[in-house]
C-alpha cells in the first residue's frame, strides 16, 4: 500500500503540539552561531564537521517552497467556490475569533492575500442534500455560459466526480504552477485516479476535509475497561489483531437490557452499533483490503475483482453486521445518540463526528482504524467518505495563469501552517488529547487506500452492487457480478472516452 506523501512526516511527530505551548528557544534571547569550527588538534589532523540533513520544520517535515514566481496581482479577486454549511472548516474566516482552526485558516488566507496583492472571495453555495440536484447544475450552467465567476472549485467529491466527463473542467497536470510532486498533494490519490495522465481533481493539504472523512472506530474507554477488564484496544491495533472477529468478541459482554421491556432494542446497551445505509459497507468493504480495479500494461484503469474473495469480504460483512446477537443496526441519528449516552461500546464513524457531536458531549472516548478482517490481511485500510472536497480549475476562467499560481500558493501556506493546526492541534489536542488516539489518527491516516472504481462509483457501480449485498443480506455478489460485468466493462470503456474525448 502507498504511503501518503502529504504529511507522513507529519504524522510521525507523534503529539508535537505539546511542545507549542512552550517557549520556541531557551535561554537568552540573544542570537548566536554556536556551530563549530572544525578543529586542528595537535597532531595537525582536522575533523569533519558534522553533516546535517536539510531543514525541518517543528513537526519534523523537510521545509519545502513552492516554486512559483514573485508577482503581484494588483487588488484582484480570487473566487473560491464551495459546498455550504463547511466552508468554515476549510476556507471562510472572516476575523480572528480566538477558535484555533478559524485563526488558522484566517492567518493562511491573510498571508496569501498580502503576498500576492489578492482579495479572497469566498462562495458557498448548497448542501450534501442538494448538491447533485442544485448546486451541481448551477456550477455547470455558470461554466457553460462563460461567465468565469470562479477561480477555484472545492468540489463535493461524491457528486463533483461526474465533471470528469463533462470538458468543463483544466487537466491539472498540464498547469505550469501546480506541481503533484510537492508535498502538499496527495500523489497516491493523483495515482488512482488519472487516466492517461489527465486528472482534472486534486486533493491534499487544501482538502481538511478529507481528513475529517477519514472513516474510524470510535469506543468508550470507561465501558470497555467495565465489560473488557484489562484489555487494550490500541495495543491490538498496533500488533495487527484488530479484526472484525475481535470486535466482536469484545461486544459479547456490553449487552445490557437497560429500559425494562425485556427485548433488547434502541432503549438498551449494545456492545457495537451501525446505522443503516451504505456507509457502512463501503466503509468495512476498503477496510477488507479488496480492490475493485487495477491497471493493465498501457495504465489503462481496468475493473478488476476477485470475485471470491470479494464473496467472503461480503459474508463476513454480513456476519459482523447483522449476524450476531451484540450488535445493534439503527438510523445514522439514533447510533449516534445511542453511543453519545453510552449505549454502546464501539461505534463506526467518521471524524467529522467527533469534531461536530461527540466532543461537546461526552467526556471521555477513544478512536481505533476500522479494524481489518482477519489477522492474515498485512495492512489496514481506511476509507475516505464522499464528503471531502476535490479542487478543480473551471474551463472558463478569466485568468488561467493566476488561477494556478494562487491554487498552488493556498495549497503549499496550507500545508505549512494550516495543516499542522488543523491535525495537531484541532483534532488530536483538542478531540484526541490522549497519546494513543493520536497515534491511531496517524495509522488510519497513512492507511488510507484510494480505488479507481470506488472513487468513480457513480459512472461504473461495482462498489453499489457490493453495498446492495450486504444491506439485503443477502450475498449475491457473485452472480450480480457475473451478470453485469460486461456492463461494468462498458460503463468504464464509456466513462473513459468520454474523459480522453473532452482532455483535448
């Protein structure tokens, strides 16, 4: 599995931000060079000085600088359009309010602003809800016109993926100014999605929303000590023994009939609850470690499953889910209530959760990586919920040479001031204070696993027939695959014409 170049380093500075709240120097507050000169001794034989490797930034990252040329733009507006209701996690920030993450992103807009001589102009338009039936449409209707309103589009990943097709949108790779090899783009997601070298998405260090996507275990630390005396969960993490069959295993004792009607329901404690949808089995399906495509030898994205394997992923998923007596299935609102008032032991999510609804309401929890499905499989695997924000530069922009430059300059002061906040501070400090929590981030982080066919669902479907599959439960995958495959073949030969077709 690819690591993700976008902080790997980032991530090994494991609770760095403990250190931001002392001094940065101690001492005197005088500056000087203290490195020494080589010394002659007596003999007449010099030593070497002591080789250093290239500067690091507090959290142990190689100070990278983007190279983009020293311009000014006079006054001129940089549009950014985004999906509602999280512009503030990512963009809009208007003063210093005293919130860590509203500071940080109002430092990295200022200080772009004041480089590049740019006012930032910020459009946030739609939900989740309405965003293919509305927003999308408005978007395309605006590019089709020429109208050049936007610079820069923080797409809804899920929805905005169909833009591929549509020859609205520049081949980021042909851009001058955006340059995939620096460290603030995540190069495994360029990788998996590319066809032929055009990518019109980028994802990375501007994207915080992939990380608060980032799907995940969250557990309460008290009830797993009561029903589960001595046992910890990170360390099973970390010796490759989490696994859906020992999640399982640790809910047999949290059962409780807690509200006096006799039948285990909403109203009782449960020792694992899912909500009902496909989220879920998309979520357990990457965690299985299966991939739904490849490439062939021209680099060519192919469709291609085991479809055994894939059968028994889909059994076991059943089994976890359903199957058993120590788990509870419910709205997505009710699991989470449910867990909120300790009615549950583990509880499968995303971090966006932890940030909006469980931090202001429960006092003490912890967070694992969805766990794999048997200790025979090497690695976890995470997946990113279709909630994140993919960046794209519309057709009809007014000032492409601008656009690109100003993409790359928030893309590099992101990854190197807002980031950091973002992870360090924000989410491990602030919803993760516990070193072992922060150390699983880092894990699901860097396990994160990217799939042409997952990513590009809506146009081929493979990942729909899976998630039908489970939710019936009903394992049919086999003949449901063998029944559409050449149609799966042809939705994917379509879907990539059409792409080559509109790169020109």
């Amino acid at each position: 599995m690819k690591h993700n170049r976008l902080s790997t380093k980032l991530m090994a500075a494991l609770l760095a931000v403990l250190m931001l709240t002392l001094p940065a120097c101690s001492g005197s507050g005088d500056s000087t060079d203290t490195t020494a000169a080589p010394s002659t001794q007596s003999t007449g034989e010099t030593t070497a000085p002591v080789e250093t490797g290239p500067a690091l930034d507090q959290y142990g990252r190689e100070i990278v600088e983007a190279d983009l040329p020293d311009v000014k733009f006079e006054g001129e507006t940089f549009t950014v359009h985004t999906r509602g209701n999280v512009e503030k996690y990512e963009w809009l920030a208007e003063e210093v309010t005293g919130e860590a993450l509203n500071d940080a992103i109002y430092k990295r807009n200022n200080t772009i602003e004041e480089k590049y001589g740019i006012t930032l102009n910020i459009v946030a338009q739609g939900t989740w809800s309405d965003y293919n039936s509305t927003t999308l449409p408005q978007l395309q209707a605006s590019i089709q016109a020429n109208t050049g309103a936007y610079d820069l589009i923080a797409g809804y990943s899920s929805p905005f993926a169909n833009m591929a097709t549509t020859g609205m949108l520049y081949d980021l790779n042909t851009l001058e100014h955006i340059d995939f090899d620096k460290p603030w783009w995540w190069q495994s997601f360029n990788e998996a999605t590319e066809i032929h070298g055009v990518n019109y998405f980028g994802l990375g260090a501007l994207s915080l929303s992939a990380i608060y996507s980032m799907s995940c275990v969250f557990f309460n630390p008290a009830l797993m000590e009561e029903v589960n005396t001595g046992v910890d969960p990170y360390q099973l993490v970390l010796d490759g023994k989490w696994t859906w069959d020992k999640m399982t295993e640790l809910s047999t004792n949290a059962n409780m009939e807690m509200d006096g009607d006799n039948v285990m329901g909403a109203g009782d404690r449960w020792g694992t609850v899912f909500f009902s949808g496909a989220n879920i089995p998309n979520m357990y399906g990457v965690a299985s470690g299966e991939m739904l495509s490849t490439r062939d030898e021209d680099g060519t994205p192919v469709i291609n499953v085991n479809v055994e394997k894939m059968g028994t992923v889909i059994d076991n998923m059943i089994k976890l889910i359903y199957g058993n007596e120590y788990t509870y299935v419910a709205s997505q609102n009710d699991a989470r209530k449910m867990f909120i008032d300790n009615k549950a032991l583990f509880h499968s999510e995303w971090l966006y959760y932890a940030q909006t609804q469980i931090a202001p309401t429960v006092e003490a929890y912890g967070v694992l990586p969805v766990p794999k499905m048997n200790e025979a499989q090497e690695n976890y695997a995470t997946w990113i919920q279709g909630g994140m924000h993919i960046y794209s530069i519309p057709i009809d922009v007014k000032d492409l040479e601008r656009a690109s430059i100003l993409t790359e300059a928030f893309a590099a002061e992101t990854y190197a001031s807002l980031l950091p906040a973002y992870y360090e501070v924000i989410l491990k400090a602030r919803y993760f204070a516990d070193e072992a929590s922060s150390q699983m981030m880092d894990i699901m982080y860097d396990s994160v696993s990217f799939d042409f066919a997952r990513f590009y669902d809506g146009q081929i479907g493979i990942q729909t027939t899976i998630k039908d599959s489970v939710t019936a439960q009903q394992n049919t995958f086999a003949s449901s695959f063998a029944a559409f495959k050449k149609v799966y073949d042809k939705k994917l030969t379509t879907f990539l014409g059409k792409v080559e077709t509109n790169a020109g």
